[in-house]
C-alpha cells in the first residue's frame, strides 16, 4: 500500500514538475513576438481645432504642463462625453481659480469601431487641440497599449491614466496628488503580507505585492515614472495593470494608495470568466517570463 502510495505522490511530482517547465517554455517562446513598441506613422499626428495635422510631443521632451490626463477609451461614444463634462467641469475651473495650473487631456481611442474619435473631437473644438488632443490608434491595441500611446505623447509633469466610465469622482485626483507629494524617495516601507483569494491571490503570489487594488483605473505617475515603467512595459491587455506595478516595485520607485470614491458603472466590457482565464495566463506568463529571463527589466539612466 504504502509504496503504490509513494509512487503516486512521485508521480503527481512529475507530472506537476514537467507541466512547469512545458508552461515556462511556452512563456519564454511566445514572449519574443511581444517586446516591441510599434508606432504605426498615422498615430504620430493629432489633429488641431482646425482639422489640420499636428506631430505629437514625445515624453523625453521636458514638461510644459502641469498635468496629463490620458483616457483609453474603447467604444465609449455613450460614457465618454459623461466623464469629459466632468473631468473638463473640474480641470477649467482649478484653472480659473489658479492660473498657474495647466493641464493637457489626452483621449487614446483604441481602434473604436464607433464615433468615439467624433465625439472626443468636439471637446477639442471646444477647448482647442491645447487642452485636449484625440489620438486614434489605427488598430486595437488593448487598455495598456493604448495608455502607454498617450504616456509617449504627454506634456505633463504628472500624468494621469482615468478610465473614461467615469467610475471616479474626477475631484479625488486632488488626493492622488497629495498620496504622490506625500511619498518619500528611496524609503520603502515593508508591506502587509494580506491574504487575498482568487486574482488577488494570484497577483499577490506571482506579481505584485502590497497593493490591494492594482486594476483601479485612475492612476497618477510622475512624468519619469512614467517613462521608466511605460517604457518597459511588455502587456498591452488587461493585467498591464499588474507588469506595471511589478516594474514600479523592481525600480523601487514609491508607491502610495489612497481611496478615492468608486461609483458602479454600467457597460464594462470585461467579459467575467473568459477575462479571469487571460487574466490567471498573463500573471503566470508575467512571472514566468521575467524568471527565466524572457523579459529584463534593465535599470536605466535617469531623465535629465
Ligand atoms: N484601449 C482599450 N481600452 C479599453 C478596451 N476595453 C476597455 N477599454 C477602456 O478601459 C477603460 C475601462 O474599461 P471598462 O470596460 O469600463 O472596464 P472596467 O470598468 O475596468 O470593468 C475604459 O476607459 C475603456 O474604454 C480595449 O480593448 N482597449
Ligand atoms: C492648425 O494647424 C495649422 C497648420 O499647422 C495652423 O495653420 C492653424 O492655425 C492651426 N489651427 C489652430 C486652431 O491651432
Ligand atoms: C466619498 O464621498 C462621501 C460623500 O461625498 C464622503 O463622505 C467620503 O469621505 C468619500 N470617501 C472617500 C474615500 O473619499
């Protein structure tokens, strides 16, 4: 009995054993196709409020506003004019109250097959292409690509990712900047170990830990931060979210989080199991990908 028992256990083992390595090696395979930042040459132009083409800024470049505000937006035609009102409601009057205060909103669509581009496009002819600036993305590139295609062509000292449902109270940015002002360079607190079920588990156990919340869709970034975490970025989808903060953690740049009023919003395009399975691959892909070395994360030179 004992023996049948022992060759089982060994044989779970191996089995269990070769599973890893066959699931590393196709992490480390399909990881090479994924390491590139394609710029098609129509997604290097905006369009001015008079219709006319415009080539877009580039993060090296020094900061000549306050604040970038970039919104990937996917099919939002209906959310997105909702969450503009708002945030555009909030940015025009801190301007009128502090003339020192500039701001840029950048709109990433992502290949809508909807009037998303139009409808963003008005806000620009209202505000002028200053204010706000419509990037259309030739291709649909996912949440993440589309992010980091604003990120690239920001103007901002800070830079803001909001998702455009309008799950958040635009006013809370006010306490994302205090949480990002408040940090302190270079000292890391140690984390809680928190048990969590289900993706945050994953996320916790494979990626990233002391964050409860990583797919919280408003996010601030110094301009260098930034670049740094966005230039090394590999996942365009979903869980970027998560290599984003798995790269923040590996440069050791700080990390705060501060509630910020959540409200439900109808129309998520999450689709829930299929999501969670993508999900459950790219965080087990992530790990596997930056342990066998797939992926580096290479410390580079500091901006200016
Ligand atoms: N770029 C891109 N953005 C997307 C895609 N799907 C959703 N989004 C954007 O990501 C943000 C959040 O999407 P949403 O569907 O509301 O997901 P949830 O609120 O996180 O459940 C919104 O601004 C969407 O426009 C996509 O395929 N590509
Ligand atoms: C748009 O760009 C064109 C060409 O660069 C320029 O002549 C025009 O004045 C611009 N319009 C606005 C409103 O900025
Ligand atoms: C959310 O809003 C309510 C009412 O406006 C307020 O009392 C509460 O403090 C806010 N919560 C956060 C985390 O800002």
């Amino acid at each position: 009995m004992a023996p049948f028992l022992l060759q089982l256990v060994v044989l779970f083992a191996v089995l269990a054993l070769a599973t890893l390595i066959l699931i590393s090696f196709v992490a480390f395979i399909t990881a090479m196709k994924m390491t590139q930042f394609h710029q098609h040459e129509d997604e290097k132009f905006f369009l001015n409020a008079s219709g006319q083409k415009e080539s877009l800024p580039n993060i090296r470049d020094s900061p000549t506003k306050q604040l970038s505000i970039v919104i990937p937006s996917y099919n939002e035609e209906k959310r997105l004019p909702v969450m503009m009102d708002e945030a555009m409601g909030y940015l025009e009057k801190r301007q009128n109250k502090d003339p020192m205060f500039t701001y840029e909103v950048i709109v990433v669509d992502d290949g809508s097959k909807d009037q998303t581009t139009k409808v963003a496009f008005k806000y620009c002819q209202k505000y002028g292409s200053d204010k706000v600036r419509v990037i259309t993305l030739v291709k649909n590139r996912g949440k993440g690509g589309a992010i980091r295609m604003g990120v690239f062509s920001s103007r901002g000292e800070k830079i803001l990712m909001a998702d455009a449902d309008g799950a958040t109270k635009f006013s809370d940015i006010e306490k994302l900047e205090k949480g990002l002002n408040d940090l302190q360079p270079w000292t890391r607190s140690y984390f809680r170990t928190l048990l969590m079920y289900g993706f945050h588990f994953l996320v916790w156990f494979l990626c990233v830990k002391g964050i409860k919340d990583t797919q919280c869709g408003f996010k601030l970034f110094t301009r260098e931060a930034a670049l740094r975490t966005f230039s090394s970025l590999h996942i365009e989808g979903w869980a970027f979210d998560v290599e984003l903060l798995y790269i923040a953690q590996f440069f050791k740049i700080p990390i705060a989080e501060v509630a910020v009023n959540w409200t439900e919003i109808e129309g998520s395009k999450l689709v829930p199991f299929w999501s969670w399975i993508q999900m459950g691959k790219d965080l087990l892909f992530i790990r596997l990908r930056y342990l066998t070395g797939a992926w580096r994360l290479q410390h580079t030179r500091k901006m200016n």
